[in-house]
C-alpha cells in the first residue's frame, strides 16, 4: 500500500466550479492515487455542519462526480467532518479527500523488504516555497 494523504479543500462563499474534477479523475484513471473518502460539507451561519451531496458543478444535468459516489472507506469519520468544519468560516464548504498514493506503492514495498523504515515524512505547503523562491529572486536581483 502507498502513502495515505488526505486535503481539505475550502470553497469561500461555497462557490464550487468543478474545473479541478476533470483533472482528479484523470489521476483516479492514470493510476496515480486511488480515492478512499471524498466528502463535501458546508459550515452553516450559526456554525453546525451540513453534508452536501456530490454535485452538477457545471450544470449540465449530470453528476460530476458520479464516478466517485459511495466512495467510503471509513477512515473519514464524524469526528474528522467536525474537525474540517472548525476550520471553515460559517457559508464557506469544503471538499475533503482521502487518498492513497498508489505511485509509491512499488517503492515503499522495495523499503520495506529492504528492511528500511519511514522515520519522518511531510509536505512543504506551496505558499512557503512560493514565498522562499520570491524571496531568493529579491536577494539575487
């Protein structure tokens, strides 16, 4: 099994579009990642959870993640949904995805029979290595 991630996705205003679903499928279809839960839910005005269901982002009358409807594998919990909305800023929604890695699948089974274990792991947020490239451009210029 490859690495487990998982991404919460904020919606300010709960303003879905669906542009980035053909390109999740894609990775679902390429094999790169495998979803394991995917669920949306809104903070409400005085602050309690809502699910949402999957939707027709783009309003053709056809379920832009249909493909993904049912997608459960427990690992997302009640706990976790309350976890996500705290985050949120009462009208905002949130897409929450669970995923597995399938590409460092090979890799990590090699390790392991290697007898390696993983001993730290992590994920730089694109705004900080953003910021540090911007601020190693201003220091060369």
């Amino acid at each position: 099994m490859g690495p487990i991630d998982y991404l919460i996705v904020e919606f300010p205003g709960s303003r879905m579009t669906g542009e980035g679903l053909p390109l999740l499928v894609d990775l679902v279809d390429r094999g790169i990642i495998r979803i394991l839960d995917l669920a949306f839910i809104r903070k409400e005005s005085d602050g309690t959870l809502t699910g949402l269901q999957i939707a027709d982002f783009d309003s053709d009358g056809e379920l832009d993640l249909a493909v993904f409807e049912g997608v459960s594998s427990g690992l997302l919990g009640a706990d976790d949904l309350e976890e996500a909305t705290s985050i949120l800023s009462p009208g905002d929604s949130a897409g929450i995805l669970v995923y597995e890695n399938l590409w460092a699948a090979p890799f990590a089974a090699a390790l392991r029979r290697g007898g390696a274990h993983l001993v730290a792991g992590g994920r730089i947020p694109v705004q900080e290595i953003l910021a540090t490239l911007d601020e190693l451009d201003a220091a060369t210029a």
